[in-house]
C-alpha cells in the first residue's frame, strides 16, 4: 500500500501524535508511508496531484521517536511524489490550528484531496464531508438527544438570557477552534465578569453558548469510531478517559488535564449507534468522540488524538488496527479498478 498523510506542518508533529503512531504502524507493516505539510501539495498543469513530501529511511522502527526523528532529518527521502498515485491519502491537518497564523492553509487539505480524489484515491476521511465539518456547527446537525443545550450567536443580551435561563452556569466557548482554547465556564457568581468573557469568546467569530452538564467536573470519555462503528481491536476499545485537574474545566490533556482507563458502557454504546449513521453519510472513516454521561461535548473528525492514551489502558496497538482497515479498503478499490465512490468507501 502507497500511503500519504497529510499534516499541518511536518516541523510541528511529535512523536507521541496519533497521526506519528499510524505512520510507524504503517512502515512496520511494511508499507510505503509518504509525510507531507499542506504547504507542500502542489496542482500541476497536467491536471494532477503532487506534493514535496517526506519519508523515513528505514522499513522498520520501534521507536516514534526515532522514527519521527528521522523523517524530519536529513536522512529522509525527499520526492515530489505523485499524490495521484497514492492508495490512500490520510487529511490529519486540523484547520482550527491554521484558522488564524495561516488562514490560506485551514481548507488546503481539503481542496487537495478533492482533486485527488478524483483519479481513485482513497481520501479519508472523506474531503466533501470534512467541508460540512469545518466549524462546531457541524456538530448541530446530529440529533438533538445527544447534543446539550446551544445558543450560537454575536449577540451579547441573547448570551446572557441564555445564562439566565440555565440557572446562571454556561459554558462558552469559540465557534472555530480545538484544544480548549477560549472555553469559559460560567456560573452565578461570574455575573458581573460575563461581558468580559463573551467578549474575549466573540474575537474571533461567533460564540457558543451551551448547557453546563454536571457530569463533566468527572470529566470526559473519549471513544474512537472507525467505519461508523466504535473502534474494536482485539477485543478492546479504543477509548480512554480524560479528567480535569483541579478548578480549570478543561480535561484536554495539553490544556492541564490527565487520564485515566475508560469503561465503554451500554450508555456509551448507545450514543456512538445514535451519531452512526450521520458519520457513515458523511464519509468520516476515524473520529473521536468527546462523551459526558449521556450527552456529546464535541465530535472531532479533523486528526483525532488519543490512539496512544488508549493503547497505554488497553494494552493493544489500535493503529496498527486502524492500518489494517485500510488495507481491506485498497484490496476493495482494487476489485473495482478503483472505480468506487469515496464516501462509500470510506465506512466500508
């Protein structure tokens, strides 16, 4: 298999990422792994994909960090490969992360692997349902029994009608952006301080208001789904729990939170059948889910993290699971001389 991945920027990865983790699985499973920045795709005039991309020079590595190490080194291989060519192109670019340093690279990823699309490539997760997902309003268009309450609008006396009517304790937070950033919660006491926070939210675009659950101060539960089914490898799923450390709400692990093993319950189980069948309309092959008791917090499809917090519970490899599904995808489109739609394809 010809994989390529596409990141934000090949100098800002780190060893401990998902996206490293399913390169490494990748090259030990003896498959040729290409590594490319979305400032290095390029659209030729013969109509077709390339990129400046990298590879590791060895067919084997136990560490990501020598792995990562040597791909960002003078030792890696260095083309301008045919994106064309590739099996699979894997988009593991998060937009949040490019929206405002580099605003031209947010939708790079995603442009490019429509075109490359185009000529057989398998693109995941698929390019046309990542567009729907480009904001958290995306995640308004799941049933509402699984979402918390959401007001998501500029208008400061609607936010604070909002609070009023949830008894004073809100979260907000921006509609664009990932990792926790800007996320206040509110509560009765913080009255007097709440057009500071909405103004501080509302810089950068709009703001969502939303429901305090109260299950969150235990934290969230982060559950993978691959194909638009809970991610199972050998027997284990790939989900961990991620809890707050003291008073900040946040349980985002760069953002001060820690973790913790995760217990997939029938509760859980039912939410991930409930979001099923709008992730296989959409195309998205890997995501995580953000779960609190009986509710969504969030649903990521732009490079989920968290693979390697799973396994360090579990005791099993899930990207060398997730490989292996990608494999049986490129076996299916060559049956069909690569012939298949792309959003079919992506949950098959």
């Amino acid at each position: 298999m010809k994989l390529g991945i596409v990141v934000n920027d090949i100098r800002t990865e780190e060893p401990e990422y998902t996206t490293t983790r399913l390169a490494i699985a990748a090259v030990n499973l003896e498959h040729e792994v290409w590594v490319m920045g979305v400032g290095d795709l390029e659209y030729d005039p013969d109509d077709r994909v390339r990129a400046q991309a990298r590879r590791a020079p060895k067919s084997r590595y136990k560490a990501l960090e020598v792995y990562l190490r040597e791909l960002k080194s003078s030792k890696a291989i260095v083309e301008r490969v045919p994106v064309d060519e590739f099996d699979v192109l894997l988009l593991r670019n998060d937009p949040a992360s490019d929206a405002i340093s580099r605003p031209w690279a947010a939708t790079t990823g995603i442009l490019f692997g429509r075109m490359a699309m185009r000529h057989g490539v398998i693109v995941l997760n698929d390019p046309n349902g990542l567009t729907k997902a480009t904001t958290k309003m995306y995640f308004q268009s799941f049933p509402e029994e699984v979402r918390p309450k959401t007001l998501i609008t500029r208008n400061r006396e609607e936010i604070k009608a909002f609070a009023h009517s949830q008894g004073g304790t809100i979260v907000l937070k921006p509609l664009q952006g990932s990792g926790g950033q800007s996320v206040f919660l509110v509560r009765p006491e913080d009255a007097s301080n709440l057009n500071q926070m909405i103004d501080a939210v509302s810089r950068d675009g709009y703001v969502i208001a939303q429901e305090y659950l109260h299950e969150a101060a235990e934290g969230d539960l982060r559950l993978f789904m691959m194909n638009g089914q809970p991610l199972r490898y050998k027997g284990k799923y790939a989900a961990f729990r991620r809890l707050r450390r003291g008073d900040d709400m946040r349980s985002n692990i760069h953002a001060g939170g820690t973790k913790a093993q995760a217990f997939v319950d029938d509760r859980v189980l039912r939410l991930a059948e409930i979001v099923r069948p709008k992730l296989v309309e959409d195309g998205m092959f890997l995501v995580g889910l953000d779960i609190v008791g009986d509710k969504l917090m969030e649903i990521n499809v732009f490079s989920p993290g968290g693979l390697g917090s799973a396994r360090s519970f579990e005791g099993v490899n899930f990207a060398r699971g997730v490989i292996q599904a990608l494999e049986r995808k490129v076996q299916y489109m060559g049956f069909y001389q690569r012939n298949f739609n792309n959003v079919d394809m992506a949950t098959l």
